[in-house]
C-alpha cells in the first residue's frame, strides 16, 4: 500500500508532502516507511519493522488520519481505498 499526501501550496513556500508505504520484508514482517518534506527540497525518512500485518495495517492508517486531521489531502493512493 501507498499513499501520497500534500498540504495545499500557501504562499511562495513550496508544499510540504508525506507518503506513506507499507510492504513486506525479506524475512516475513512488514515494513512501514514514512516520507516528509517539502517538495523540491529536504525530506526526511522513517522506517518502523512490524511482525504482524494487522499491526502494520493499523499503523499506517493511524499515521494517514493523523495527516488528514493536519490538514493534508490524498494526492495518490496505490493498493489501498481512499478514507
């Protein structure tokens, strides 16, 4: 699963971005990995390891909402259905 959210532009500030992608590892887990940053610019990378997909899956959709509340929107969603 993936999904691509972004803040609307405000400004001259380029928008900032967070995608979120959640897969399996080499050795049976899952793996979570959270992008942010500004487009055109530095971003920042984090990677959380999970045995258990359920846990996984919860997990990416409570970092998803969190975005939402934040007020960023789906750009671009791959393998997952829309909030």
């Amino acid at each position: 699963m993936r999904v691509f959210l972004q803040q609307p532009p405000s400004g001259n500030e380029s928008p900032r971005y967070v995608q979120l992608s959640l897969a399996p590892d080499l050795f049976g887990g899952w793996e979570l990995l959270r992008e942010s940053g500004q487009v055109g610019g530095r971003s920042q990378l984090r990677r959380e390891q999970y045995l258990q997909q359920e846990d996984a899956s919860t997990a990416f959709e409570k970092a998803r909402d969190a975005q939402l509340k934040r007020g960023f929107q789906v750009m671009f969603t791959s393998g997952a259905a829309q909030p």
